[in-house]
C-alpha cells in the first residue's frame, strides 16, 4: 500500500491513464495541499476568512459482502473547509473503484474505513454516509431564491472580473441564484459544469454586474473548491456584506459531484440537496 504525501498535482493521477485496481488500497488517495492556491487570494491557513465544508456524492459505491454479494450505495462525503488538504478527484474515484471486489463484513465496516482513510488523506475529520440507490434524501430539488439567468445582458469577456462587482447603498437581505457556472480543470481543461447560490446581508448587489462576473469563471480553470473560495473572497472585498454564503453544486463527473459551500462566520451551513444536474 502506497501512502502519498500531501503534494501538488505535478504527481496526481488526475489527466493520466490508469489501471483500474479490483481490491482496496488506501494509498490510492491523493492529498494535495490548499494553501498553495488559496495564498493568491489573500487567504492564510490558521487564520481562515470563512467556515465552510466540500461535500461530495460517489453514486459508483460497490463491494462485496462477507458472503461475496455485490452490494451497491450512494455515498455522501463531508469535507472540512479548514482541512489542510483536498483530495484530488480521480485518485478519489480509483480508491473507491478498489472496494468493487473486496469483501467487508457490513456496511457500518464500509463506513469505518471510509472515515478513516479519507480523514488521514484530508488532515481533518470527514463524515461518510452511505444511501440506498432510491432513499429520499437523494431526490433532486431546486435551489432557492431568485435565478439571474434570465437577466438580458450581453457578455464580453469570459475571465473574472471583480470590476463587475457594483453594490448599491439599500441593505437588503436575499438569496440569488445561477446554473450558468462553468470552469475548466486546472490539468484535463475538461468542462465543469455547475449551479452557484450566493446568500448575503448587506449593501445590495448590482444584479446584471453579478451575473457577468459568475459567467466570468467561463474559462477559468482551477478546483471546484479554489472557484467558489474566490468567488467569496472577491464579494467580501467589493461588497463587503454582513453575512454571506456562497454554495456551489457541480455536475458529476465520473460518479462523483462536488458542492463546496464558504459562508462568514456564524451563517446557518445549508442544508444538503441534490439538484437534477447532478
């Protein structure tokens, strides 16, 4: 068994083939550090500017039971924002590719290695739940608040862009929202696809100016979790409201999705849903 040292991507699986493995092995996981691309945005680790978590669904959970039975689940991964670590996608999806053939003696054993494995990866405590293909908690929903894409407005440039930032001096409270999000992978540049929802008090925001600074990240390439940590920072600093909370739920990719969340200290943290998309 392999175990990796928190690193950059220079070594990660991720835009390299692979062999598929058929039985466990912990030391597939790929940690990789986040203070290296938090340091441009200003962010210092120990001294976080928000709380938050990265929550992903594995919808290609399987192994065996004690007997050999394929057992099959959805997995629902929680991840500390302030961990020292991510865990790099495609080493995520070989790890759990590994439990297809390999025996365990019950789902809470299932749940145990989970947990362990993933928190030595993270640095931090991770929380694992594991679904039945069909349980409730995973129906789609629809986010809430009002949705900016219907906005008539034209766009000229695909980078982001803090100068579309514009508030005005009302305060308000409000909940927005867009499925217009889109970045690249920082290595493959494939296409992610996702929804943002940004929940703020404070002075109000110019809402064609917010919908062209989100459709920004067009061709921006970096980490789920880096898009919607910039996202947070760039409207603390030009907004600068009170509360704020920006969620974002990513289509899967390889039966996975991410949907990290950063909201100011003391805002409610969401509660878990699963769009259509994903």
């Amino acid at each position: 068994m392999t175990h990796h040292r928190p690193d950059t991507l220079e070594h990660a699986p991720l835009g390299r083939q692979s062999v598929y493995p058929e039985h466990y092995d912990a030391g597939l996981l790929y940690p990789i550090v986040r203070d290296a691309n938090r340091a441009p945005l200003g962010i210092e680790e120990g001294a976080l500017p928000f709380v938050g978590e990265d929550e992903w669904h594995a919808f290609e959970v399987s192994w065996l039971n004690a007997r050999g039975k394929p057992r099959v689940a959805v997995a629902r991964f929680r991840l500390p924002a302030d961990s020292p670590n991510l865990i790099e996608s495609k080493s995520w999806k070989l790890y759990l590719n590994g439990f297809n053939q390999t025996r365990f003696g019950g789902r809470e054993r299932v749940i145990d290695t989970l947990v362990s494995d993933l928190s030595r990866a993270a640095g931090a405590a991770v929380s694992v739940e594991l679904f039945d293909v069909d349980h409730e908690a995973l129906a789609p929903r629809r986010l809430p608040g009002e949705c900016l894409d219907d906005l008539d407005i034209e766009i000229t440039d695909y980078t982001p862009s803090v100068e579309h930032l514009r508030v005005g001096e009302a305060i308000v409270e409000e909940t927005l929202h867009s499925h217009l999000l889109k970045s690249n992978c920082p290595v493959t540049g494939q296409p992610d696809w996702g929804s943002v929802l940004i929940r703020y008090q404070g002075p109000k925001l110019d809402r064609e100016g917010l919908l062209r600074y989100l459709i920004g990240f067009r061709q921006h390439q970096d980490f789920h979790e880096h898009c919607v940590e910039h996202i947070f920072m760039d409207l603390m600093a030009r907004a600068r409201p009170q509360r704020l909370l920006v969620l974002a739920r990513y289509v899967r990719r390889g039966g996975l999705d991410i949907s990290p969340w950063r909201a100011t200290l003391g805002e409610c943290p969401p509660e878990p849903l699963r769009l259509a998309r994903q």
